[in-house]
C-alpha cells in the first residue's frame, strides 16, 4: 500500500534523479542505483512531512510501471502513514492526537514525524485510540 514506485532519470552531470509519481514533491539524487535507492528512503520520508506540514492525506503508492522501482519503507514509517491518514479522516490536529492520548504536545508531534524515530509501541496505542489496530505480516523476500 505504501511501497512507492520511483524511476531515475539522468542528465548531463554525472549520477542520477530520483522521482516519484505517487509523490510529486519528492527531488533525491544519487552517485549511481545502489545510492540513488538508499537516498530515496530518506526522501520519501523526507516529503512525507510536507503532506503533515500541509495538512494533507499521504496517498497509496501506485503500481509500478516498466524501469521504476520499489521502495519498501520501514514498518514504522508505514505505521505513522496510517495514523496521520485516520488523523485526516477524522479532522483531527496533532493537540487533538495529544489530549486524546495525555501526551505532551511534543511526544505527540514525534508520533507523525517521519524524520524522528518513535516506538512502534507508542504508535499501536495512538491508532488504537482512533479505533485501528496494527497488523504485521513478513512475507519472503
């Protein structure tokens, strides 16, 4: 639902571009693929926080098309996807996420941080609060 398909394009200067279909704003780069797909991890997250700067829905990642390829991202940025998405979904502000929770404003703001690290922990007891429970599955590589 959340592995977003990106495509590199090269130009003039050595290396390569990243885009993203699903996520317009998304502008990473790398030496060559290997970088190029490390870097886009961090990228990703990276524009994920214009969509809860902007008070936006994070949208669902699109199949790939021919020559993108798919970044799988960390289960607790999928997590923190989720809970801002039912955050929209109900008009909810994170100072609504902390009152609901008792948390102070800043323990509140890290659980839809995409560039701060949380415990998965505190991000099941948030959806749990909205009525969600996290369901993890491992599949073979």
């Amino acid at each position: 639902m959340y592995d977003y398909a990106i495509r590199f394009e090269e130009d003039n200067t050595p290396g390569l571009a990243v885009f993203c279909r699903d996520l317009p704003e998304l502008n990473s780069y790398g030496d060559d693929v290997a970088h190029a797909l490390r870097e886009a991890v961090d990228a990703i997250e990276t524009t994920l926080s214009i969509y809860v700067d902007e008070r936006r829905a994070i949208p669902a990642a699109s199949a790939p098309r021919d020559g993108e390829h798919v970044v799988r991202l960390p289960a607790v940025t999928v997590a923190k996807i989720v809970l801002w998405n039912e955050m929209m979904v109900r008009d909810m502000r994170k100072a609504d996420l902390c009152r609901l929770l008792g948390l102070a404003q800043t323990q509140g703001d890290r659980l839809v941080d995409f560039l701060h690290t949380s415990k998965m922990e505190a991000i099941e007891k948030a959806l749990a609060a909205l009525g969600k429970r996290l369901v993890v599955s491992v599949e073979a590589t």
